[in-house]
C-alpha cells in the first residue's frame, strides 16, 4: 500500500539541488514545490555531508518546519550526524554504488552498500530514530529484502524501474531485445550547455552513464512479484513483520558472513557484514 495522507491522497516527494550561488531560485523552486502540494523534499547531491546542505537544510526549516526534508547521501554515521542535528526528517544512503553512477571508478570514493546502511541505519535509529533510504544497489527483490533487513525503512530503485513502460524514454529493439535508454542524472547528455555557476557542462566530471535496460512491461505487474519476493525473504528468516526484523537485527539475532572472496569491494548488496 502506497503512503496516502489523511485526505486518502497519495503523498508526493520532490527533488531540489541545495547550490546556494543560486540561493533566489533554488528558493522559489522550494516555495513553488510546497504550493503545488509537495509532501516531502528530496536534496539532491551525491555527498550530503556539507556546510552547503545543512545550511540549506535550515533555511528551508525556517519556512517550513513541518515540510519533511530527506537529505544525502551519506555512508557513515559522521556523515549522517550533521545533517540530523540540522533537523533532517530521513537520510539517504549510498555513495559511488549505483549501476549508472561512475564516481567510485573516476575519484575512487564510495563504500559497499550493504555496511554503509546497516552502520548509518542504525546510528540513525539510535541517535534520532530517523529513518534511512537505501539508494544505490538494488536490482532485484532479494535486494530489496536485504536493505531492509540491513536496517533501510525503503530503498530508492533506478535500473529496476526504469525499463517498465512506466518510465519515461522510448523503447526500441536491439539484436531481438526490446530496451529501453536510461541515464544517470550525472550524465552529460542531461546537463545544460552552462551551469548555474557559469560553468561550462563540458568542464565538467561526468559522474553519471547511460546504458540501455530490457523492458520490463508495465509497473503494474512488476510490483505484486516485487512485494511478493520481499514477503517470502522475510518468512525465510523466521520474521513476521519489519518492527521484528528490525528487533532481531539489533539484537544480534539475525547474523551475517561474506558468501564469497569475490565480494569484497562489490558496489552493490553482495558485499554484507
């Protein structure tokens, strides 16, 4: 069941870039977010812990101190500490760990997905009792199932979602396949000619790629096999419920071992604790 609000609507989450060289507009799109009806502000950046995010954080508390803002990401609880104390609502975890993103191979910074949640998940949980986003990482249901086993309350999915029909771009055929394209927000085919600084796109470390997905068909029937997937994990480890997960992880009752040497390093959830 999707999150509604009282009035049985389904809530909406938007996002905004936090640069603070363009403070007027960034502002006015906050402003004009929260008059169309905005639940929830989603800060967009691929490093949260900056003087820049909190400091927008604040200033967007100060009008609107009942707006929840998500902000991130993040992959270690020094990181998250700054942003909670700022009045963070939910934190966002991942970094250099999505299939589009190429900064951990361009400037060698990120952490395997599966230690970053399961270590700021539960600082985050201890210290404010604030939820996490596990963003990065996530291709099937066995995924979803083991970022909120690590402690995540919901994962942010990219490659998952985007060859369903859905999704925004167009579907072609290759070699008898049908995909669809998807790009990475950082991806210099989706940034303008000149950034908002007066930098020119082309300077620029292109952080994001673009690849194609196959074509998943509609939404409508990927999600019930998704949900379904997420049920049975759950049984397979004996919980019956995420409040019992949760309980059972932070009293060592659930345990954890690296399958395989070959995990180490991975990007993504092969690696665990």
């Amino acid at each position: 069941m999707a999150s509604q609000d009282p009035n049985k609507q389904l809530l909406v989450a938007a996002s905004c870039p936090c640069n603070l060289k363009d403070d007027a507009s960034i502002m006015e799109r906050v402003h004009k977010l929260v008059e169309a009806g905005a639940d929830c502000l989603v800060i967009d950046a691929a490093q949260g812990d900056s003087t820049q995010q909190v400091d927008f954080l604040g200033k967007v508390k100060s009008y609107y101190p009942n707006l929840d803002v998500v902000c991130g990401n993040v992959v270690t609880p020094r990181q998250a500490q700054p942003l909670l104390d700022a009045g963070a609502d939910g934190i966002r975890v991942g970094m250099g760990c999505s299939s589009l993103f190429s900064g951990q191979e361009a400037v060698a910074v990120g952490r395997p997905q599966a230690s970053a949640v399961y270590h700021v998940a539960r600082f985050c949980r201890e210290y404010a009792n604030k939820p996490v986003i596990a963003d990065g990482g996530v291709q099937n249901g066995s995924h979803i199932s083991m970022a909120l086993i690590l402690g995540a309350s919901t994962v942010m999915c990219g490659s998952l979602l985007a060859g369903t029909e859905e999704s925004p771009g167009e579907s072609f055929f290759h070699n008898g396949l049908k995909l669809k394209n998807y790009r990475g927000s950082g991806n210099l085919e989706l940034m303008p000619s000149t950034l908002p600084n007066g930098t020119s796109a082309g300077t620029q470390l292109e952080q994001g790629v673009s690849c194609a997905v196959v074509d998943r068909g509609s939404v409508k029937t990927l999600l019930p096999y998704l949900l379904e997937n997420v049920k049975k994990e759950l049984r397979r480890l004996g919980a019956s419920s995420l409040p019992n997960v949760y309980q059972d992880l932070y009293s060592s009752a659930v345990r954890f071992h690296v399958r395989s040497p070959g995990n180490y390093g991975s990007a993504g959830f092969g690696t665990v604790l």
